[in-house]
C-alpha cells in the first residue's frame, strides 16, 4: 500500500528525470527508463515509464507487438494521446489513459485499466512532435507486461454478531484499482442447504479514491441476525469486467440475546443437539425496582 502511494506521487511529479527502472539509451539525447510489470487479471497495472528526447514532444504512443519486430505497426497502437486518432485497436479503447496529462513532462507512464491475460505482451513506446522530422520510436528496448489469473482474495470484516441487533458487514474487493467498478454479491448457505441471497439491506458498491490512481471498492451488507443463522456460512463474491472473479466465505458467531424472547414473559430458547434444532421453553424473570 505504502509502497503504491509513493510510486504514484513519484509518477506524478517526476519532470523528466530517470529516476526508475531501467534505463536504455538508443541515441545521443534518446533514452527510456522502464520496468517490466506483473499484475492479475480485473485489476489494472500501472507502468512507470519516463523519457528524453531532442524535441519537445507532443503526443505519446504505445504499440503492443511481437518482442522480435523491430518497430510496432500503426494497427499495434494500444494508445495514442493524439484524441484525434483512429488507430487504437478496439479492444484497448478506453482502458489505457497517461498518469501525466502534460505530455511535455517527458512523463510516459500509463495505467492499463480492466486487464485480462490477453494484454499480456511486448509494448513500445513513440513519442512525436510539432515538425515534420519530430517524431522517434524506442526500439532499443520493449516493456513486458505479464498479465496472470486473479489470485488475491476480497475481505470479509465482520464485526461481533447479537442476535436481533442490526449490523453492518463489510466486503472489501481486492487490489487498489479496476477501472470499471466491480459487482458484488452476497449470498449465504446454511449447513447441507444451497446458496441463496441474503434477505437485508445491501447496498450499491461504493468507491473511495486513495490517489489519483489508487481506488479502493466495497460493498456492506446491513441486516439484524438471529439464533437461526448461527453457524450459517456467509460469502462475498466480487465480479470483474471479464468474467474474473474472486470470493471469500466465513462463518458467521450470533450471540444469542435472550430479552428478544420474553415479550409475554416466557420465551423460546433454541437449541441444537446432534443436529437437530430444538426449542426449548424458558421463564423470563424479570426483577422489578419499586422506588418508594
């Protein structure tokens, strides 16, 4: 997390300078600084990337191409900061935006948005100018993307449970960004029964913006618990643009609160023996103060 923050802030307000990752230099004044990323699939990557040049540049340009081409191809372009071109393939449209808008900056880092194991692959940077004869490719070197299966697990904080108290849960999607908020369901399974959708107060995901970049999505379930749903298991399943999905099940502890039973002075207390649920009758004493 920490480790995240400081990387975007760098990224922000690096002036052109090579402060990370590699650095490869092709000619005279022509150098790119780059690290090759790992990131899982429904979440997104965000690649450092910075540069110098001989001219002021005007627009930035990625290609995504085969790591044996010395040069990309017009039809490779996964992003082009040009708004008047056409020539992004369409399944990149969108998803690929500059963490520095002023591309004078020399500031080339991106963030690739909803990635699927697709965008995994060999990307080129270009950069050109107002003249004619500004305009350069690095082809000293291509950035590696590795795009891997969802792998990281949502979070389930569930607070102590009374019964007939209401409570909120809470269920936290993984990673710290997405691009296209993700859909959240919740569903809970008693013992030797199916799942199904939990009766309450669900409400819509939510998204709080950590950093420019860094966004956190969750979701809370409200409801008030009873004796039947001790021991009942409760899941949180968060669904990513792309079919990627992650989920995270616990048990849920109810505290039995026996004043929830006595409205005519006796009350039903269950119980359960070998599996069986049973309800057993209980006196509700109730102490009366007389203030003389």
């Amino acid at each position: 997390m920490l480790v995240f923050i400081w990387l975007t802030v760098s990224l922000s307000t690096n002036k052109g300078a090579l402060g990370w990752g590699e650095q490869f230099c092709q000619h005279l004044g022509y150098c790119v600084n780059f690290e090759n990323i790992t990131a899982e699939a429904g979440l997104c990557a965000v690649i450092p990337c910075s540069f110098t040049s001989r001219f002021e540049p005007k627009y930035i340009i990625w290609y995504k191409c085969e790591y044996h081409k010395e040069i990309c191809r017009v039809s490779d372009t996964v992003f082009n900061s040009d708004k008047r071109s056409s020539n992004v393939q369409s399944g990149f449209k969108g998803r690929v935006s500059l963490l520095e808008p002023d591309v004078t900056q020399k500031n080339c880092s991106i963030i690739v948005n909803d990635l699927r194991v697709s965008d995994s692959g060999y990307y080129q940077l270009r950069v050109e100018g107002e003249g004619e004869k500004d305009k350069f490719t690095f082809t000293v070197a291509k950035l590696l993307l590795s795009v891997t299966d969802l792998n990281q697990k949502a979070e389930l904080k569930i607070p102590p449970l009374t019964d007939g108290q209401q409570v909120t849960l809470t269920c936290t999607a993984p990673g710290f960004c997405s691009g296209s908020p993700p859909i959240f369901t919740w569903m809970w399974r008693r013992k030797a029964e199916n799942s199904s959708h939990i009766p309450g107060n669900i409400t819509a995901s939510t998204t709080e913006n950590l950093t420019a970049v860094a966004q956190s999505h969750s979701s809370t379930l409200t409801f008030k618990p009873s004796v039947e749903n001790h021991n009942t298991d409760i899941s949180c399943k968060v669904s990513f643009i792309g079919g990627k999905t992650t989920e995270e099940t616990a048990t849920l502890n109810v505290n039995f609160n026996p004043m929830n039973h006595c409205d005519s002075g006796y009350g039903v207390l269950p119980w359960v023996v070998a599996g069986v649920s049973l309800g057993v009758n209980v006196l509700c004493m109730i102490q009366i103060l007389v203030l003389w």
